[in-house]
C-alpha cells in the first residue's frame, strides 16, 4: 500500500472515530447527565413538599379534637344524632296520630310533620355545604389547618346559622 493510501485511511479512521464519539456524546452521555439533573430537581420538589404533605397527613390522624378527621367525625355523630332525634319525633307523632280522631288534631300532627321533614332537609343542606367547603378550603390550602378547624367548629357551635336557611 502506498503513503498517500496509509495516509488517506488514516484520515478516514480518525474522522470515524470523531464521528462515534460525537454520536456517543450526542445520543448517551448528554441525554444521561440531562436525565441526572431533572432526577435531582425532582428529588428537591419532593423535599420542598414532604412537609407540607406531612402537615396534611397529620390533619387527618385524630388529636383530641383539632384535627380535621375529629370535625368530620363531630359532623358525622351530629348528624347521625339529628337523624335519630328526628325518626323518633316522627314516629312519635305518627303515633299520636293514629290515637287522634279529631281532624283538626290531625292536620296539626301532619303539618308538625313536615315541619320536622323540612328542618331534616334543611339540617342535611347545612351538614353537606359544610362539608363541601372544607373540600374546597383543602384543596387549595398549603400552610397551617388551625383557621379552618377553628371555623368548621365555629359553624358546628351555631355560627353556620347566619346562612338564613
């Protein structure tokens, strides 16, 4: 083989050589390090929200009584508590009712009735509003629970009456 040959393949093997590397660099150990440095970010969110998401976790383990799970469970007790009261009452009055032979006393037992239906419904309306706006309070709330617990206990403790129903 001549030196102008030698030379020329030597040409050509370095410059496929440059050209692997540079694929290599291209396709592997860029795309590598990039996926390194977003792994790194990520992991820095995930600190950056552990104690938040802590914070909300702990909202719902039961405290005493100042937690959120522990106003829920208030709301659902009282509820449950309005639901009774209310199903005795109404019985109780459907038992009046059938002894009663006036028809005036009977139409004040009805009409007593669906007051009561009517204070059921409008206790359930409250109860689900309620609960709907500490839904919608939770879902874009990142600090501290005390304001919001403290006010679902202020409504629970008559506060919630100032909505006129």
């Amino acid at each position: 083989m001549s030196p102008d040959n030698k030379f020329v393949l030597t040409l050509v093997a370095i410059a496929a050589g440059i050209s692997a590397l540079y694929v290599i660099w291209r396709k592997a150990i860029v795309p590598f390090f990039r996926g390194v440095a977003r792994l790194i970010k990520g992991i820095d969110r995930i600190a950056d929200a552990t104690p938040v998401l802590l914070g909300i976790a702990e909202e719902f383990r039961p405290n005493g009584g100042h937690s959120l799970r522990d106003v829920v469970d208030s709301i659902e007790r009282k509820q449950d508590d309005w639901v009774h009261m209310a199903h005795d009452t109404n019985s109780a009055l459907t038992a009046h009712l059938e002894k009663v032979s006036w028809a005036s006393e009977r139409a004040e037992v009805f009409a007593r009735l669906a007051l009561m239906e009517a204070s059921i419904h409008r206790t359930e309306g409250r109860q689900r509003r309620l609960i709907e706006g500490v839904i919608a309070a939770m879902q874009g709330h990142e600090g501290d629970f005390q304001l919001l617990v403290e006010g679902i206990s202020h409504a629970l403790n008559g506060g919630s009456e100032e909505d006129g129903t």
